[in-house]
C-alpha cells in the first residue's frame, strides 16, 4: 500500500529564513512521482514542485527546493526566503506510475512565517 | 483552458436529502479523481477513474456514496441519504497520464449537511 507521512502538524519560520517540511513516502512500486501543494486559507490546491523516482537531480521551482533522498524514502520540502505569504498548510503527495497511477496525500504540515 | 469545474461551490441540505456534486474535468486529462477534505481526516481520496472507468473507489466511505463519470467532460459524486457526517470540501481533480502529470483541483465544493 502506498502511504505519505508529514510528521509536523505546524510549523514556524521567521520572514527571510528557511524552512524544511518533511515528508516520508512508502511504496513497492519502483516507479513513482512526488509532489508537494499548498493551500493557503481561500482553500485553493496549488502545485508546487514535481519529483520523480528516477531522476538524478533534486527538483527546484523558483524558492521551493526538493531535497530527495530515495533510500531513506524521504522528499522534504525546503522553501527559501520565507514570506508572509508562504503562510499555508503544505501537503506532500505521491503517485504510483504501475499501481494504477493513484494519487495519496499526507496529512499535511500548517506553516506560519511569523514577521 | 478553463481549468476543473465544480458545482455547486456551497450546499446546505438537510439530513436525508439526496446531494449531488458535479465536476467537469480540464479537456484532454484521462484521470479524474475526487477527495473530501475535513480537519479531522485531512484530504481522503474517495474514487478515481481513468478514461471514464471507475479504477479504485475503496475510499468511498460507505454505499450511500456513488459516482459516475459518463464521459470524458462529466463526473458526479452523489450522496443519499446525506448524514451530518458528511459535511467537508469535495475536491475534484483531474490529470493527464505519466508521472510527472501534476493533479489539478477544481476550487472545490463545500457541504453543509444539517
């Protein structure tokens, strides 16, 4: 079965600090894509960033940075320069490319950039 | 493109009523899923389907839920009898096939079950 876990309900982060969202991801399929989605309190789903189970590189997108460790099944989140809108609930997700291309999320971590 | 529409974006109903969510997915994705988000249980993924046909609905919570997609552009989700319980956001989301398809969210559809 294929599961997402986000160990940190809340997080806090100062304005033009950076911060780390972390995600562990469980599955037997070798092939497989991560993502992350904010939402924000208009409740909106906006994609963020794309990882897949075969790439090499980390994935970047502008201030998201992907931080992709396969062996530890770990796809953590790290956003620079922290804004005052980057104040959300951030989830982590996970699609399985042989198991019928379903798509699970986390629970998901509620980030609060404090001023 | 007009992105993933929903309707209606806000029910209030009554205990027993029949309710019905409608979801028109973004033209040329062969993947539509819909979710129910609440505080409590976070985002559940209830059914999927691909080309039209039901993949996976082991997430619908019990058989007063149903859906339907009749073609490629239509999806519904009903709920009868609708229970309080069932309050919550139902998202629909639709995708293109491939990995690094990302999933893209209708604005959702919040129900008031009383």
């Amino acid at each position: 079965a294929q599961k997402i876990t986000q160990t940190q309900p809340g997080m806090f982060v100062q304005e033009k600090e950076a911060v780390t969202l972390d995600c562990t991801y469980d599955t037997s399929d070798p092939s497989y894509g991560l993502f992350w989605y904010k939402q924000p309190s208009s409740g909106e789903m906006i994609f963020l960033i794309y990882q897949g189970s075969y790439d090499q590189q980390n994935a970047t997108e502008g201030r998201y940075s992907l931080n992709f460790q396969k062996a530890r099944k770990s796809a953590n989140l790290v956003i620079s320069a922290s804004q005052l809108g980057d104040s959300a609930m951030y989830f982590c997700a996970m699609s399985n490319h042989n198991y019928g291309q379903n798509f699970v999320f986390g629970p998901g971590t509620r980030l609060s950039v404090l001023p | 493109d007009a992105g993933v529409i929903q309707s209606p974006r806000h029910e209030v109903t009554e205990m027993g009523q029949e309710v019905t969510l409608r979801c028109k997915p973004i033209s040329g994705h062969d993947y539509l899923f819909w979710y129910r988000q609440t505080m409590m249980r976070g985002l559940e993924l209830l059914i999927y389907f691909n080309n039209n046909v039901p993949i996976d609905d082991s997430g619908m919570p019990e058989d007063r839920f149903s859906a339907k997609m009749p073609n490629a552009s239509f999806s519904t989700l009903k709920i009868q009898p609708s229970e309080p319980r069932d309050s919550a956001v139902y998202f629909c989301a639709s995708r293109h096939r491939g990995m690094a398809g990302e999933l893209f969210f209708g604005e959702g559809s919040r129900l008031t079950v009383l």
